[in-house]
C-alpha cells in the first residue's frame, strides 16, 4: 500500500470487511474509491467502474457459483 494506491469499498458498510477496506486505504494515506449500490450489483458495471477510477486493490468475497470477473 502506497498514497498512490486506489482501493475499491466493495463491502457495504454492515459488514465488518468493510472496515477491512477502510483502514487499508485511509491508514496508508491511498484512496477509497466507494461503490454505488446499483453498480455492485452489475459486474458488466463494476468492471467498467474499476476501470474508470483505476483502482489498484480489491477484496471480492468468494463465489465459487458465478465467473470471474474480468476487468
């Protein structure tokens, strides 16, 4: 992690991953780049949204039922 880096808040704020994002972008002095509820859902969307605001991590949960995503 560097002030350069761009992490992406996939979690909603009730989970406790989301803190997990938080501190990892804020406590290194990067950028927390939050989702939108609406484009969370779409990961046509979400892959064009990384994209756009260059994020350079992201913590996805598992989901051995769907695809990848491809960014």
């Amino acid at each position: 992690m560097t002030t350069d880096s761009r992490v992406l808040q996939f979690a909603s704020a009730c989970f406790d991953t989301s803190i997990s994002e938080i501190v990892m972008a804020l406590g290194h002095g990067g950028n927390l780049i939050i989702v939108p509820d609406d484009i969370r859902q779409d990961r046509q969307r979400l892959a064009s949204f990384i994209r756009q605001y260059m994020v350079t991590h992201v913590n996805f949960p598992a989901d051995p039922v769907r695809p990848s995503l491809h960014v």
